[in-house]
C-alpha cells in the first residue's frame, strides 16, 4: 500500500501481507538494497581478510597470553589450520556476493541465515559468556551482518530476486 508520493504506510493491514507480491520485469533493473546487500558480503569478505591479518599478527602474543603448559606442540599449525578455514569462508562469502548480484535467491536466503546465525552467536557470547563486543574483536563484522540482513530481507531485494529470469519457462503452464 503506497501513499500519492510513492512511499509505503509505516503501519499495514495484516491482509496486505499475505497478498502476492507484484510481478517484476525479468529485465528489471537491480534494486538498491541487492547492491548494497552486494557490497556488504564483499565487505564481509575484505572483514574477514583483516581479521585473519589481525589473528596472525598477534597469534604469539595470544598463545603466550593463555599460558598453556610447555608440551602443547608446534601451535603455528593451529594458526595454519585457523588461516586456511577463513581463506575458505573469505572465498565462499565472495561466491554469494557474485550469486547475489546475479540474482540468485538462494544465495540471498544462505546469506540471510548465516547472517542472523551469526548474530545470534554474538548476542549469546555477549550476554550469557560476557564476551566483549569492540571494534577489534566482533564490532565490524556484527555491523555489516546487521545491515546485510536489513538490505537482503527488504521487500525489493526480494521481489527482485524472485522475478522470472530470461530463458526459463514459467511453471505455471
């Protein structure tokens, strides 16, 4: 429901929410929140690249931080292993901004999940294991998943991923 200037109602009927959502062109253009939900996973992604700098530049004073006992082993491994998990997660996030910005709603729904999994996961640490939340450790990358959730679940962003593609048959005969 949309006033003269074009804008939604703050406040809806329940009926207009379980109506069929408009018909989008297959060739419509993108709409803003897919490109900013876009470039927020490729945020993410460059998130994740400092955050493993990071976890690299101060693996030794960590380890030594923990004081564990003097037959813990080569924990260079551990970084290794750590590294090679976030160059993974780092390239998939980069694959779902691409799915993303092809359209793809399946990539919109994972994002979506990872996202609110991921934010879930902070709240939890934050309030029952008295994690911190700063800028160095989780500030920056629970931000950008708040607002790739915002942007992704927008009614646009997903009428547009949605849409019929050129080349498919509709389903419906």
């Amino acid at each position: 429901m949309t006033d003269a200037d074009g804008k939604r109602a703050a406040i809806e009927p329940a009926e207009a929410l379980f109506g069929r959502d408009p018909v989008v062109a297959a060739d419509a253009p993108r709409p803003g929140p897919i490109i900013g939900g876009t470039v927020l996973v490729l945020l993410r992604a460059v998130a994740a690249v400092l955050w493993s700098v990071a976890l690299a530049a101060e693996w030794d004073s960590t380890i030594e931080s923990l004081d564990l006992p003097s037959g813990t082993g080569d924990l260079h491994i551990v970084l290794w292993i750590l590294l090679g998990f976030l160059g993974v997660w780092t390239l998939l996030l980069l694959v779902l901004a691409l799915l993303l910005w092809r359209g793809s709603n399946l990539a919109r729904l994972l994002v979506m999940v990872w996202t609110t999994l991921s934010i879930t996961a902070a709240a939890i640490g934050y309030f029952t294991l008295g994690e911190e939340i700063t800028f160095r450790t989780t500030l920056l990358t629970l931000a950008l998943d708040i607002l790739v959730l915002l942007a992704l679940s927008s009614r646009d962003a997903r009428i547009w991923a949605r849409r019929p593609r050129l080349g498919r048959r509709s389903r419906r005969g």
